[in-house]
C-alpha cells in the first residue's frame, strides 16, 4: 500500500485523525514533527529557539523524504512541510495526500491555550497571511476533506469513504 500524506494548517486534527486511519487500514502512523524532535532530543520550540525556523524547515522535509523511500504509511506533515510546493509534487507523485482543511477561526480555537507551536505567536493578521498562502499549495492534494464542526472520529470516517 502506498504511503497516504496528510496536510493541512496547524490544528487541523492531522495526527489523531492519522492514527484512526492507520489502525484501520492496517499500516503505520508517523507524524513528521515526532520525527524530528526524536532525531535531535530536542522540541520542536527548542529547535525553533536554538537553530532557527530555517533549520527546523531542511529537518522536516530531510525526513519526510525518508518516508518518500518506504510505503505502507500514513504520514502527518507539520503545517508548513504540506505547503512547500516541491514536497507537496514529491508527495503527490508518491503516493495519496488528503488535505484536512479548517477555517481560521476554528484553528485559532483549537490552538488557543498552544505553546508549542512557535508560528502561532505570529500576530493575527500575518497568521491569517500565512494560512491564505499556504491553502493555495495545500489545495493541490488529491483529496480534500473539511473538519469544521466535526470530530476527528467523523473526518477520519469522511476520508475513509473518500478513499
Ligand atoms: C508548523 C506546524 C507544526 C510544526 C511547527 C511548524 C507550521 O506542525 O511543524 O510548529 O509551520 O505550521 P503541526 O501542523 O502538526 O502543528
């Protein structure tokens, strides 16, 4: 089975939704962001303090090229790893990427009480930038399904028919 990809903004849901769909479709979850802290023992916050944002970005997409290798998995991508263009083509080609899509406002909701996430310390505005721009590249994935309003138990049941 080829690999499935999952994209979308921060707090989409990506990881709980990702593990539902690999315990049913019988393959392995990886969320990329895990990935990285695991190979440097370190958070994401920290890496993003220490090394800077543009370290952390040649980290992520070092290892989900890994992944680019392998099949038989589902892959959670970090909120800008789904938005470069190049990895969105090589995740494309590789396997099925699904865009978990959600509006602003739900985000900035689901994200509120977040410190772990150094983007959302971006002031509203260039936050709401960001997600415009990123959206363009996200909407390119093969399959699009939005979690407005819903669970992760009834996205992952969305995504299952889609498939
Ligand atoms: C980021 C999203 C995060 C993580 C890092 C940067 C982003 O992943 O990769 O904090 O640029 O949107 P999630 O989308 O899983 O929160």
């Amino acid at each position: 089975m080829k690999n499935i990809y999952l994209v979308g903004f921060m707090g989409s849901g990506k990881s709980t939704v990702g593990r539902l769909l690999a315990e049913k479709l019988n393959m392995r979850f990886v969320d990329i962001d895990k990935e990285v802290e695991k190979s440097k023992g370190m958070s994401i916050r920290e890496i993003f303090q220490k090394f800077g944002e543009d370290y952390f970005r040649n980290l992520e997409k070092e290892k989900l090229r890994e992944f680019l290798r392998r099949s038989g998995f589902i892959v959670s991508t970090g909120g800008g790893l789904g938005a470069d263009i190049d990895i969105m083509n090589l995740m494309r080609e590789d396997g099925k990427v699904i865009w978990i899509r959600a509006d602003i406002q739900t985000i900035l909701d689901r994200c509120k009480d977040d410190t772990k996430r150094p983007l959302l310390k971006l002031p509203k505005d260039k936050l709401l930038e960001l997600f415009k721009k990123r959206e363009k590249v996200y909407s390119l994935a093969h399959i699009t399904v939005d979690s407005d309003k819903k669970t992760p138990i009834q996205v992952f049941q969305e995504i299952v028919e889609k498939i």
